[in-house]
C-alpha cells in the first residue's frame, strides 16, 4: 500500500453533490489532457452510482481538449447482470457519456456480462478481465491507470469490496469475482486494492451524512478490512471531492 505519510489524503470540500461533480469532471479533463500531452495515451477507471455517473455527464458536457481517440477506458466493478442490462455500470456510463464522444468502441474494455465470453460465473468474468488487463499492461499485470474514481458506501465500501470480505482481503489477483456481495445484486465482478493502488491518482467522490464517519476513518488511516476506502491510495495522488455532509466529521480546514 502507498505510504501514507509520504503521500497524505487531498481533501477538496464543495457546496453540494453537483458542484462535486462538476469539480471533479473539470479536474478529470485536465488530468486526461495532461496523461495525453506527456504519455500520448490516457487510461482511465470509471465508476457508477449516482455522483459517479453525474460526473460522467458534466465531462460530456465539458470535454476540454481531450483526444477521445487515444484514451482506454476500464471499469472498477461490474455487477455481473445480462448484456444491455441498465443496472450495470457499462450501461450507465454509455449512456451518461461514452456514447456520446468519439472513442473508439475497441478501447472501451467492459467487464463480460453473464453469457458473455463464455461466462457463467463472476469468476469467469474475473479471469478474462484480468486476461485483458494484462494484455494491456507493460509488465503483464495491469495497466498504470492515470485516474481511478471511486464512489464509497456508507460503510466504507469502494469498487465491490466490502468490509470484512475475502475480496478486500486479496492481495495477489487483480480482480476477483464475488458471489455474495452484501449489496444486492450478490454476483460481482471488482478490481481489488492491488489493482486500485497501481493508480497514478485514484479520486474518491463521496456525498451525503451517511458516509461521514466512513470517510473520517478513511482519511485518518483506517485499516482497510474495516474500511476497503482506506486502502484505496494513488501513487501520486489521493483525492477525496466532498460534499459538507460527507465532510462533517472531518477536522476544520
């Protein structure tokens, strides 16, 4: 895990759940244009759930310079659902921005769907997306993703890792199926934490008084069996965008 110490939390606060969406949609294009400049390609994890996806649609709107051409997409978690099926976050990240810019179809690489590849289970789906991470990786692992963005639970959950689970406790697979995620649909497919830290930033985009004392222990070095948002660190950067309920139980700035 990176070191805390050398590479403390950034904590952004904003007035409400737009504005963290927003602010985070502007920094994601800078960050895309500048892994563009400096590295000509751009990889980048996307997340679902509400502020997520709302982020998702301000990028649409706002997309800067950014070369849609030479950046790869990946995904954190999938629910393991039906191809086409709108409660997974493909689906909803397609429809939010993906379908609406010019990348090319090859780069966005979607967890398979249940049927998909020859999938019948979340492990499936999990070997073959741990297969094409690797495929694009420079050392046969997975790629330096440039930005990862996470949305969080109230109990501190990020990706499908969930507190006190064998998926938050890997630490060798990159991705790893789940059968029986606490938050229903129960069949998942997730990145781990080892995949999350190979991160240049991982950006974390929470909202709302139900994860206030999630993000205080996040943020203060929380072991991440307890809470998974813990372990969740950029090699370069850790940035929390906030909202003041989400924020309440941190020290004053």
């Amino acid at each position: 895990m990176p070191d805390l110490a050398r590479n403390p939390s950034e904590i952004l606060r904003f007035a409400d759940a737009d504005e963290v969406a927003s602010a985070a949609a502007s920094a994601f294009v800078d960050a895309v244009v500048a892994a563009q400049r400096e590295r000509v390609q751009a990889h980048v994890v996307l997340t679902g759930g509400g502020t997520g996806i709302a982020m998702l649609e301000h990028v649409r709107r706002a997309q800067g310079g950014i070369d849609w051409s030479a950046v790869n997409v990946y995904f954190g978690d999938e629910r393991f659902l039906p191809p086409g099926d709108p409660d997974r976050n493909e689906v909803q990240a397609r429809h939010a921005l993906l379908d609406h810019v010019p990348i090319d179809p090859t780069r966005i690489h979607a967890m398979p769907a249940l049927g998909e590849d020859g999938c019948s289970t979340p492990q499936d789906s999990a070997q073959r997306y741990s297969e094409l991470l690797a495929a694009h990786s420079p050392d046969g692992t997975v790629p330096v993703f440039d930005v990862h963005l996470l949305g969080m639970g109230g109990e501190g959950h990020i990706n499908s890792l969930f507190p006190h689970t064998d998926a938050v406790r890997e630490s060798e697979r990159f991705v790893v199926g789940v059968d029986d995620s606490p938050k229903p649909p129960p069949a998942r497919v997730t990145l781990t934490l080892p995949a999350v830290q190979r991160a240049r930033q991982v950006w974390l985009l929470v909202t709302g008084s139900a994860k206030a004392e999630a993000v205080a222990a996040a943020v203060a070095g929380a072991a991440p069996e307890d809470f998974p948002s813990a372990g969740a660190r950029g090699t370069e950067r850790t940035v929390w965008f906030l909202d003041p309920e989400a924020a309440a139980q941190l020290p004053a700035s």
